[in-house]
C-alpha cells in the first residue's frame, strides 16, 4: 500500500489565536494520519502576510506540541511563492488563467493586473467523507481572481498547488471551506492535479448554539494548558466533538483514539463544544495518572507556603484540573489549614441550640480527642471517637457543626475528621478550647 499512503494537512492561518475548534480540525486530521500509517503535515498559510502574525504562528506550534500532534513535515505557505509562481504561469500560458488589467475600484482608480482564472462554468461533483455527495454550479463564480500578479498567489492556487506538492491525499478541514471545494477541483483539473479525498467537519458551536469564535469567548488552546488541563484529556474530550466510537466507552488514550478513529463516524449536524464536560473528561484523566504524579502536581500548583502533602487527599477530591489547586489557595479555602481562624462565635451555635450547650458539647469532643494517643490521632479513629460522642448526645449535628466550624471558621469545608487529622492533634485541641 506504500503508494496509497495517507497524507493528511493542518492548514492554519495565523492571523489569530486558534481555539478549540480549530483543534479539533487538528485532532481530527491527525489522528486519521496515524490510523492509516500515514503522514500529517502543518502547513503555516501565511500568503496574507499584513494580518499573519509570527505569534499566532508560535501559538499555534506550542499549541501542537503541547497536544502531542506531531507533525512529519513543516511548512509556509510564504515559502512556496516560487511554485505557486510556476503554476500560474503554466496556467497562463496553457489558457486556463489570463491576466487582466483592470481599474481598482478604491478611490485610487488605479489601473492594477489581476490573475483571474478562466472558469469554465460547469457543475462541479466531489464526494465528501461526512457530507456525501455534493453538487454545485460554479457559473455564478465567474472568472475568479487567483492572484494579485505572478508574485502575489491567492488562497484557492495557494491551497491547490500546496496541497499536490505535499501529495496530500485527504483534504480533513471545517465545513466553511465546502462553498470553496468547487473553485479549488477547477484549479486542480486546470494543473493537472488529482482530487484528493475531501472530510468537511461539521462547525463546532458552544453551548447556546451559536458559533465558537474568538470574538464569543472561545480561548486559545495555550490558555487550556496555562489553567492546568492535561493534553491527553483535552485531545480526548475534543476527538469526541462531532465524533464518537459507536460504544459507551468515552474515556480513550491517544493510541485507542487513533485505533478507534474513523471518519464514518463524524456527525454531520454542528457539534456543540461543552466546557463542563471537557473538565470532566480532565478529572477522568486525573484518575488515570499514578498517585506520585497528582501528588506532585497538586504540590507543583500550590503556593509556597502551603505545599504541604497531608493537604493533598482533601485538595483531589475538589479538582478537575491543576488550575483549581492555585483557586482553591487563592480563594481563602485552604488558609485555615496554616492560621487559626477569625470567626464570630454564633457561627459555632447549629440551628437553635442554646450557646451553652454547644460549649458543653465542644468540652466533651475535646475529652475526647483527649484520649487519643498522637501516634493515633488519624482520621478514622477521630471519626470514631467524636461520633460516639454525637451518638450519647442524640444529635450530630449539635456536635459536628461546632467542631468542624471551630477547626476551619469557614461555612463550607471537609469534614471534621479529616481536618482535624490533618491540623494534628496539638492544633485540633487549640482551636476546640478557644472556641469553647
Ligand atoms: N487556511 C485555512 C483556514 O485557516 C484553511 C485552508 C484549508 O484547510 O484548506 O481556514
């Protein structure tokens, strides 16, 4: 199969951020490649060089890199000028294009030259992977322009002659670029190129149906990875925007997603993007990690002075990315845990409780926990031992409220035990008597 190999293309203009959906045209394109033994090239289409920034185009390799879609080739478009220059002329001299002079319609009325292709006005048929057959007139295009002079290729000669060069044999991108299809297959048949094999994705719109764009709040990619998602669980969710594998399974590692990939089942209706779901599929891939490594990253993403290990359990439970680590700290949840907290002490009373009995019932946790040896005073035990208390008292709530709000000041927090084995023995008591 060695002449059939797949080749699949990237093609990203830089004149902006990509987001996520213009990921999931990376993503898909990728792992297509890689199910087919076949290369995936990035091709940087930079022909509009006032609005293509070097920036976006570093974004969009970090970007890349950063998700693991490597890429066996590299290149821009800019550096190509020679042969898109080789094609029109061979165009030109062959008929299929011509050069016309023409009146700029700007104020100037400057007379400028055009390329503009000789379009034979016929009905132009491809067959697209995800839409099936399409069909359309191409009469109403014209004699379109196909480049400002020979120096100055546009985007349809640009993206045709790219993609022969590359011998790129399956055309993987958004379903905007349908409406060009046409236009592009004239160009290919004017140059002699075969027709690759066309996959237009379906749009991607956000959660209240309207298209994601970077004007609707649709971040770049790097922003995902500066709030701490892992790539593998953003390539993941994302394969699944407009895709899924036919089974329930939902959770896929980079090699089962380009094993289970299939270009039959991309939908063809607009997929919606769900921020909530992507974090889901990141606590997903949390839990797939070894111990050591959430322990480090929760450590990594904690400020200095809290980076403490015993804080870890708590923190995992309440995270679906690293980010949440660094809000968590930054919200005031975990600073009670290093100080002892301010509080007003009806805060300690549950419900209608007369103070004094809640004092009581503090003394009685502390005799407690009293009894307790250091070497002991872990979370179980000190479940057993205050929940023993709670039972001879008849309410749990008389007893757990004021402890859990003695030892952390905050309305919503864990649960006693747990803080209390992680403040120790020592603090645990300290902050009882004072609330007492
Ligand atoms: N450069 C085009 C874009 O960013 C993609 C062209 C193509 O995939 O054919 O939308």
């Amino acid at each position: 199969m060695a002449d059939n190999k797949v080749v699949t293309r990237f093609a990203p203009s830089p004149t902006g951020f990509l987001h996520l959906g213009n990921y999931r045209t990376a993503i898909f394109a990728y792992l297509y490649a890689k199910k087919h033994d076949g290369s995936f090239v990035l091709r940087i289409e930079d022909t509009d060089r006032e609005r293509s920034k070097k920036e976006y185009e570093d974004n969009v390799i970090e970007s890349l890199n950063w998700l693991g879609l490597s890429y066996d080739k590299f290149y821009r478009q800019s550096e190509h000028l020679d042969k898109h220059k080789f094609y029109l002329e061979k165009m030109i001299k062959e008929g299929s294009a011509y050069v016309s002079k023409e009146q700029a319609k700007d104020d100037s009325g400057e007379i400028k030259e055009l390329v503009r292709f000789k379009n034979p006005n016929i009905d132009v048929a491809f067959k697209d992977e995800i839409k099936g057959e399409v069909m359309m007139n191409t009469k109403d295009l014209g004699d379109f322009v196909i480049a400002r002079n020979l120096n100055e290729p546009l985007f349809h000669l640009a993206v045709v002659v790219d993609d022969f060069e590359a011998g790129i044999t399956h055309v993987i991108r958004g379903e905007d670029h349908v409406s060009n299809t046409p236009r592009q297959i004239l160009i290919q048949r004017a140059i002699g190129a075969p027709t690759p094999i066309y996959a237009h994705l379906p749009l991607v719109l956000g959660p209240d149906k309207l298209k994601l764009s970077k004007r609707r709040g649709a971040l770049p990619l790097t922003e995902y990875k500066n709030r701490g998602f892992l790539p593998e669980a953003i390539l993941n969710g994302m394969a699944f925007v407009g895709w899924n594998p036919g089974t329930d399974k939902e959770i896929f590692t980079r090699k089962e997603l380009i094993k289970a990939f299939d270009l039959a089942r991309v939908q063809k209706s607009p997929a919606i993007f769900n921020e909530e779901k992507l974090e889901w599929f990141n606590k997903e891939h949390i839990n797939l990690l070894p111990k050591e490594e959430i322990e480090k990253n929760i450590l990594t993403w904690l400020p200095e002075n809290m980076k403490n290990p015993k804080l870890v359990p708590i923190i995992f439970e309440r995270i679906n990315k690293w980010g949440d680590v660094k809000d968590m700290a930054e919200r005031g949840e975990l600073g009670f845990f290093f100080k002892q907290p301010e509080y007003k002490k009806e805060k300690l009373i549950f419900k209608n409780t007369a103070p004094e009995k809640i004092s009581e019932n503090l003394k009685q946790a502390i005799k407690a926990l009293e009894n307790l040896d250091e070497k002991d005073f872990n979370q179980e035990n000190i479940k057993i031992a205050l929940m023993a208390v709670a039972d001879k008292l008849g309410s749990r709530g008389e007893l757990l409220h004021p402890v859990r709000f003695a030892l952390s000041g905050l309305d919503k927090s864990p649960d006693p035990f747990t803080i209390a084995s992680i403040l120790g023995k020592n603090e645990t008591l300290s902050r009882l008597q004072k609330a007492v």
